[in-house]
C-alpha cells in the first residue's frame, strides 16, 4: 500500500513540474539584428539593437551566431526577437549579455533561444520567414558594445 502511494505521489509531481516550469512571460522589449554574411565568411557576425519597450534607452550589442541547424543565406538580413522575461522583472543594462541555445517548442509556436547566465530571458524569434533557414538558430552570443549616456 505505501509502495502505491509513493509511486501515485511521483507521478502527480512529475505531472506538475512541467507546468510551473512554464512561467508567465512579459515582453520586455524587441532585439534587432543585422547580419551582414559576405560569402566568403563562414562566422555569422550580427550587429543588434536592443530597445525595450516603454521609454528606456536603445543598447547596442554585438553578436554571433555559433550553431545553426542549416547554412544561412550570404548578404543582408535583419533578424528580430521579442525579449521575454518572467513577469516581474524589468529590463536592465546589460541583460541580454549572454549566451543563448535553442530551446524545444510546441508545434506552432515560434523557436525560441534561452539565456544560459539567465535561463529566465528568452529570446522569441519574430522574423516574418520563421520558416526560412534562420529559425534554425541554436546558439547565440551577445555581447554588450554601448549604451546611451
């Protein structure tokens, strides 16, 4: 009898760990970034800019994606990712400073990358083509370049 109940106890547990893993998320701002691939480079370089929303000042990152599941095109093309964050918190200089690696998601929703210093900032992709090679994205670096005075 005590067997059952400890295995009915962790099997309810296991069911409800994945539910308040998924915390409510708000929008702290949009990441933009450019990347400019010329074909004889294989490192893909971005230059982004992070703007939250309200009235907070533009930071200026630099970043580099190291892993891609597919080979992303030559020339121009701007990426954008919404910031997410669990609910309280606030953007802050400097956050998006981080590594980030692609996390698993539902069928239907966009890819998204997850911060490893700070598992709670999620980057979610919001560039129109999320079908294109660029959804494909596993593992990015930010690295803050400036903000305003």
């Amino acid at each position: 009898m005590l067997v059952r109940l400890a295995s009915a106890t962790c099997i309810t547990l296991l069911a409800v760990m994945p539910a308040a893993a998924e915390k409510s998320r708000s929008n702290l701002g949009v990441l933009t970034c450019t990347l400019s691939k010329p074909a004889h480079e294989t490192a893909e370089k971005m230059m982004c800019g992070f703007k939250p929303t309200g009235s907070g000042a533009e930071e200026k990152y630099n970043g580099i994606i190291h892993e891609s599941g597919q080979g992303l095109p030559t020339g121009k093309v701007v990426l954008m990712w919404a910031v997410l964050a669990p609910t309280d918190a606030k953007a802050r200089a400097g956050m998006l400073a981080q590594r980030y690696v692609k996390t698993a998601n539902a069928p239907g929703t966009p890819p998204t990358l997850m911060g490893e210093k700070d598992p709670g900032d999620v980057l979610e992709f919001q560039t129109n083509d999320s079908a294109a090679p660029y959804d494909s994205i596993a593992l990015i670096a930010l690295e803050l370049t400036g903000t305003p005075a």
